[in-house]
C-alpha cells in the first residue's frame, strides 16, 4: 500500500520528497480544481528532477468545456515531454485525448462520486485506466468486496482531509454576497454552512471555478490501515485542501510511520492513540466506513419539509 498527498506548496512538496512520501499530486490551477499546490510546467519538471524516489501525478480533475479542448491538448502533450508518474482526471476527454495523441502517461480516474463498484473496471481497463479513486460513501463490507474483485484495477481511498461533497460551476457564494448586500469579502475565504435538519455543518469555498462544499469534518482512517491492506487497497490520500503546510507535514509523516509498521509487523494500539493525540485539535470523523446507516441522516419530529 502505497501513500499519496496533495502537497500545499512547492516547499511542503520537497519536505515530503525528504520524508520519503510514496506519491504526490501537483498542479496548475488553469486545468485542476481544489489543488493547494499551484505549479508552472517549469516548476513541475524541476520537481520531477528532484523527486527521488517519489512519484509526480499530476491533477487535471477539472471538467472542460469544446473550446478548451485545444489548450488542454496543448497542456497534455507538453506533460508527456516530462517523466510525469501519471494523470489524476475526471473528464473523459483526458482519456480521448491520450489515446488520440499517444500519450502513454498513466492514467488515474478519480471522478469524486462514480466509482462505487466492481462492475465498472473491465470498461476503465479496457480504456486504459488502470486506477481508480473509490467514493467516500463505501462502507468497509464493500469495500471489502471490491477489493477481493479488483481484478488487474488498483484502487484508492481517501484517509485524510476533508471529504469532497459537490461542486457546482455557479458562484454560488458571490450571487449570495450580492442578493444580500454583504460587504464582506467572502470569495476564497472557507466559509460554513449547515442544514436545518443536520447537526454538522459543511464548508462552502468559491474560486475561479464555481462552489466547491465539503465536509467540515476531516478524515480519519489511521485505526483502519491494517484493514485497508487486508481488503487490497493499493493507494491511500491524504488530500490537503483548505489545510495548511503543518497539517499536511504531520498528516504525512503520520500515516508513514503506520505502513511501515504494518510492513513490521508492529503497528498496534500505542501507535493509534499516537494519532489520537496528532489529530485531538482536528474534527475527525470515520466518515461512512462502518456508520450505522441509522445515523446518516439526522431529523427530528420538528423537522419538516413541504
């Protein structure tokens, strides 16, 4: 099992080169959504001359419009021309345009909320996608069963971070600020919504590229790493949006010292109450991992809709 973070600076990138991360994901924010770590095609290719033993994915997870297909070709075959560890997407046209141009980086879909079963990956194999980032919404008797079903797929799942919940191209924050005569600056600035029928609130961003809502709980799957390793998960993420260089630096190091114990044998009790004091000033949650699905929603007699 191997380990990938989204770094949140170039800086923070070469510390986790020196720590010996396995996989990191960088991008240019032109071609990618909710990446802390903005890079130039130079920066890239002098990160990839010093990363190591590291490999460099690349994000270009963002959905494209006709027009842009031309400059996104342009992007991609200028991607090819660097030793680029492979492509993490969402729209099928990174896989057109590969295919039609030879590229041959590999090719990673990560399309947020699609992937949920086995049954998809001899179609993803046979379009030369040979891993995939399962939904946050798995429970772990499924994810169990897509493990022992994987067939050739290698198969990711977020451990850390904020859980992504939509994304909408509207700038659902600035009509807000507008329609209400809000002065303040609220674009960039994570900002926390809640429903009237749920206790957690989620976090509402806006960018360049629409409303982006995550949960405002983070990720915790430390505990669950032997488990993950028995169900054949190859690839863990620790995904760094709206976190800081610390947070990710910690995060990082953290989950490095738990598969090398796994590797040891010796990953144990005293190391999970490690992570519980790493990760006592976070609101951590397990997310949908083993949630009753009695608890997924939370009404009561009060709350009503018409």
């Amino acid at each position: 099992m191997e380990l990938l973070v989204n770094p949140t600076s170039y800086a923070n990138a070469i510390d986790l080169i020196e720590m010996g991360t396995h996989q990191l994901c960088v991008g240019d924010n032109h071609y990618c959504v909710r990446n802390n770590c903005h890079l130039t095609l130079e920066q890239i290719e002098i990160l990839i001359k010093n990363k190591k033993q590291t490999k460099i994915l690349i994000l270009v997870n963002r959905f494209y419009f006709d027009p842009e297909l031309d400059e996104l070709t342009n992007y991609l075959i200028c991607l090819s021309k660097l030793e680029v560890d492979g492509l993490i997407f969402g729209d099928f046209a990174i896989n057109q345009i590969c295919l039609e141009q030879k590229i041959k980086i590999p090719l990673i879909y990560n399309p947020e909320t699609l992937v949920t079963n086995y049954d998809q990956f001899s179609f993803y194999l046979e379009n030369g996608i040979n891993e995939v980032a399962l939904v946050r919404e798995l429970q772990v008797n499924e994810l169990k069963e897509i493990g022992q079903n994987k067939n050739k797929m290698k198969i990711q799942v977020q451990v850390s971070g904020f859980a992504y919940v939509m994304h909408s191209r509207w700038k659902l924050i600035s009509n807000f600020k507008t329609t209400q005569n809000i002065k303040d600056e609220l674009v960039k600035t994570k900002l926390l919504i809640r429903e009237i029928s749920r206790k957690e609130s989620m976090i509402a961003y806006e960018d360049k590229h629409g409303t982006h809502i995550l949960t405002n709980y983070s990720l915790s799957l430390f505990d669950k790493l032997k488990e993950l390793e028995t169900n054949n998960i190859d690839t863990i993420r620790i995904d760094s949006f709206l976190h800081d260089d610390q947070w990710t630096t910690k995060m990082t190091k953290l989950y490095l010292n738990g598969l090398k114990a796994i590797q040891a044998g010796t990953f144990n009790k005293n190391l999970i109450e490690t992570s519980n004091i790493e990760e006592k000033d976070d609101h951590i949650s397990h997310g949908f991992y083993n949630m009753d699905k009695q608890d997924l929603i939370y009404l009561t007699k009060e709350d009503t809709y018409e």
